[in-house]
C-alpha cells in the first residue's frame, strides 16, 4: 500500500535512569523486571540478592536495580541502592497478609532517599484475596506519602495479566524525564471495530475536513482488507499532517488519529489496552460511543486533543 509509512520512533532521551525495585520477598518484583523486559508474564523464584537490568521503555533507558526483599537483604543492601537512585519502585503483594511487615519497609526505605520519586504498586490484584485500593492506602497511611513533596504514583496492577501495568510505567517514564506530556500522543479521533458483529463506535477530539476524513476512510477500508489476513498487527497511514495508527487484535480493531510527529509507539500501547478494556463490555452489548468517549478520557486524560483556543 503506497500510502503506508512505517516509520521509526528516535526518542531524544539518551541518559539512563536508575531504577531501584523494593519489596518484600515474593512481592512480584522480578517478574515486573521480566515483563518490561519481554512484554510477557515470565515466572519467576526469588532474587538472592540483586539483579541488574537494562531496559529501554518508550526510548527512556531504565537501569533496573531488582533487589531481593528478605530480611537480610534490606538490611545490606537497599540502603546504599536506595541513596544512589533516580527513582523508586515498591511493590506490595495485595494478597500477603505480612500487611505490617511490608508497611514498616515501606517507610523505612522513604528515609533513605527523600528525593526521587515514587512509583508504589500494589501487585498480583488478579488473586481472590487482594485487597481493596482503599484498604491499601489506609493500612500503609499512603496519603502520607502522596502529601510530601516528590512524585509519588499509586497504582494497582497485575504483572501476570499486564492490568494496569503500563500505565503504572507510563507515569514513571513522564515523571523521571521530567515532563508530564513527553511522547505523548494527542487523540484527534478514536475508531473501535468489532469484526464479528460489524459494529463501529467513533469519538471525536476536533473536526475534520472531508477531504481527510475521505483519505482516512479510504485508507482503513485498504488496511483492513491487508490485517484481515492475519489475527493481529499494526499499520501506519500518513495523511495531511496526521497519523492514521490502525490497530488489529483478532476480533476488534482500533484507528487512532494522531499528529504527525505524535508517537507511535505510545498509540499502539493505547489502542492495545483499550481494546483489552473494552472487550468485555462488548461481549455482553453494553458498548457505545459514549462509553467509549468515557473510557478515554478516564483512562488517557493527557493524550485527548486540545486545540489551542481551550489550553
């Protein structure tokens, strides 16, 4: 297809960021590490000791310390780590009942470094006995924490399942670069297909002429009749000085009308998410444009298109 332009992202952030991970044993820290990593739930053992990674994620460079969460090891070896680093992870298994334990290093480790920020994440909430976000905010009095005055994300996800998972290193990527809009993509127009009922759900960001939204219409009916012959991929059209980002994941699609130099990269992890979103309100018929205009301003506040006149 003439029309398509696949194209490299060069992401202009070339320093490595040190990241220590923290948290008790069996927390899920290594098998954070892996899926940064992979993209993938990897199973892991316990760390003995520290593990050293190198990760680039959305063309930041992550310089991963995973360090082993047993007593021993917080005594010898998170505080030296903790003292030297851009920013810090803690992970709490929702479903251990060592509630006090993993609270009490929680605050010990914040003393060690009162300057980087903070990404704490409540791991493994796909468990039955996880327990509530409310409930973890006040066991380990995290209103504290959101009170000083570094960054500090509150996140509950699943490192097996992937929920939640890279909006939790979304938020740190943005937040150790120091921007809160670098590679961020700004949503013009959002497209959901569902292959199987035929149903189409569009929302809008800003008007279109006709002579684009013609290209762009040409160009999915020419990108779906290229993605129907596999059960997943992704296709980039240029038009005008914006970005068509068609998305396939066997039975839905999703189109993403981005700017020109907006990124790609940061576009397929949306659409690859809200199609993970939206599924399941779709297999009982609870979709609408309407939730879908909800579900992404919920989920993607920063990424929806302003024009100029309402920033």
């Amino acid at each position: 297809m003439s029309s398509i332009l696949r194209r490299i992202f060069k992401g202009k952030d070339q320093q490595q960021h040190q990241i220590v991970i923290i948290g008790l044993d069996s927390a899920g820290k290594t098998t954070i590490v892996n899926r940064l990593l992979r993209s993938e739930f990897i199973p892991t053992t316990r760390t003995l000791g520290v593990n050293y990674r190198t990760v680039k994620y959305r063309q930041i460079m992550f310089s991963l310390i995973d360090l082993g969460g047993q007593e021993i090891y917080r005594n010898l070896l998170w505080q030296p780590s903790l003292e030297k680093a851009d920013a810090i992870v803690f992970v709490l298994d929702s479903a251990d009942l060592r509630i006090t334990e993993a609270s009490t290093a929680f605050w010990e480790s914040m003393k060690q470094n009162e300057q980087a920020p903070v990404l704490f994440i409540a791991n493994k909430i796909d468990l039955p006995g996880a327990r509530t976000f409310d409930t973890i905010v006040q066991d380990l009095d995290l209103t504290r924490a959101t009170r000083s005055s570094r960054p500090v994300g509150l996140f509950r996800i699943s490192a097996k399942t992937g929920e939640n998972f890279y909006d939790a290193f979304d938020w740190l990527a943005d937040v150790v670069v120091g921007s809160e809009s670098v590679f961020k993509c700004k949503l013009r127009v959002v497209i959901l297909i569902d292959l199987d009922s035929h149903k189409i759900w569009t929302t809008k960001y800003t008007s279109l002429g006709n002579e684009i939204l013609n290209e762009f219409n040409k160009s999915i009916s020419e990108t779906m009749h290229d993605l129907l012959k596999e059960p997943a991929g992704m296709e980039v059209i240029i038009a005008s000085d914006l970005q068509l980002v068609v998305v396939k994941n066997h039975p839905l699609v999703v189109g993403l009308i981005i700017g020109y130099s907006d990124s790609v990269v940061r576009s397929k992890l949306i659409a690859e998410r809200l199609m993970n979103t939206a599924s399941a309100s779709i297999e009982i018929g609870e979709f609408s444009s309407q939730v879908l205009t909800k579900l992404v301003k919920r989920q993607w506040p920063l990424d929806i298109y302003k024009p100029k006149s309402q920033d």
